[in-house]
C-alpha cells in the first residue's frame, strides 16, 4: 500500500522565533490520523520556556509570556516528553510529517542538547526517519511553480482546509492532508517506500539549499550560505 494511503502522524512545533540554535517551543502537537482521514490520536504541549516570548511570536501563534508562565508545563519535562513521543512514532515505522522539517526537529534536537536529555537521534539510533516534509516534496515535484510555500500556500493549491494556522495541532493535520494529495497527485513519489521517499527528500533539500545559495550569491550577498542538512542540522554549523 502507498505511504499517503496508510497511517501518517503530523508533528508541528510553535517557537519563540526562528533561530533553531536559540530560540525555544512554546507549543507542540503530534497528531495521528488514519488511512480514512480521522483523527484517531493526538497530544499537545504548552510549555513555560523560560524566557519572554517575544510580541512578533505572539502575534503568529497567540501564546504571550504570561499565559505561558501560568499555564505552560515546565520546559525539561515537556521536551523530555516531546522527543520520547517522537521516538515512539519513528520507531513504529509509521512515517513522520512535518512542515519544514530542518526547523522543527532541529530545534527539538537543541531543546534536548539544552535540558541535557537524549535527542530523537539518540532515542532512535540513527537519523529520524521515515520523515516526510511537505515544504521539500513541494519543490522538488513542482520546481519552477511561483508565489509561497507557506503551509498556508500548500493547502491553498492543493485543496485542504486550514482552520486556524499557527496553531500547532490545526498545522500538524493539514501538513498531513497536504501531503496525502501530493502523494496521490505526483505518482512517482506517492508510490515510493517511505524509506526511499526519506532518502529523495535528503538529497532533494540538498539541491534546494544549493540552488537558493547560488542564488542569493549571484544576487544578494556574494558570502551567503544556504543549510544543506536535512531532516536535522548537524549540531555545531
């Protein structure tokens, strides 16, 4: 049976900015939905990060430092849960969505190195995967399509409803829903194995990063350097 036709869990973080090296989660959701589209499981995390929440992250995702100190669980801990409830997924073997992969598991990954807990890779044994990210299919099988990638811009061309973006359960299930119609509009990668369709999306990131790079160097900033790592970067770059 194809991946896009079987069981696919939705993972999506909502962060105090976008530097995956710096900045922390405010709220995390993995979600489960069935070959029929329902939702059969899902967990969601508000956490208290440990430092203000800056407005700009407010203004996207709804959550200010107040409510966060108040209501959210202690940072530790609810990474430490987080990444155990990822681990578990992936060693299911049930594939793994995420919108922009390189951000969200890099920045789980620097939340663990933070609290001094074992990251997914460490869980897992290896790299996380199967991953499947909708932002990389997306270029890969539609290349020279104009206008945004945004998960937003996604449900838009390919017909799925998103209630309430930037919240990180209502985003989990629409990157799922996103990539269903990918795997059934694009033969060629809806009927590869997911470990296969894993590999592609490594080597598809790569020569994103490098053909955005060669073009910023050509019409930006000559020194300009473009991650090429996926799903995770590399701690240290």
């Amino acid at each position: 049976m194809s991946w896009h036709r079987g069981t696919l869990v939705g993972f999506d973080l909502e962060t105090t900015g976008t530097d995956v090296e710096t900045d922390r989660i405010v709220t995390a959701a993995l979600v489960r939905l069935e070959p029929d589209g329902a939702v059969a499981e899902q967990r969601t995390w508000l956490l208290d990060p440990g430092v203000a929440i800056p407005e700009q992250a407010s203004a996207i995702h709804g959550i200010g430092t107040d409510h966060a100190r108040r209501h959210g669980a202690r940072a530790a801990s609810a990474v430490e849960e987080i990444a155990r409830a990822v681990s578990e997924v992936l060693r299911s073997d049930v594939p793994l969505v995420v919108m922009n992969a390189r951000y969200d598991l890099s920045l789980l990954d620097r939340e663990c190195r933070r609290y001094g807990l074992p990251s997914v890779e460490d869980r897992v044994g290896g790299a996380p995967s199967p991953v499947i990210d909708p932002l990389v299919i997306d270029k890969h099988v539609d290349k020279y399509r104009k206008g945004k990638r945004a998960l937003q811009a996604l449900c838009d061309h390919y017909g799925v409803t998103l209630d309430g973006a930037h919240d990180a359960t209502a985003d989990a299930v629409a990157a799922v829903r996103v990539v269903r119609r990918m795997g059934e509009r694009h033969r060629p990668v809806g009927t590869l194995p997911p470990g296969e369709l894993h590999a592609l999306q490594i080597r598809a990131a790569a020569e994103q990063s490098a053909s955005l790079q060669a073009y910023l160097r050509r019409t930006a900033d000559p020194a300009a350097v473009v991650e090429p790592s996926w799903p995770v970067i590399p701690r240290g770059r």
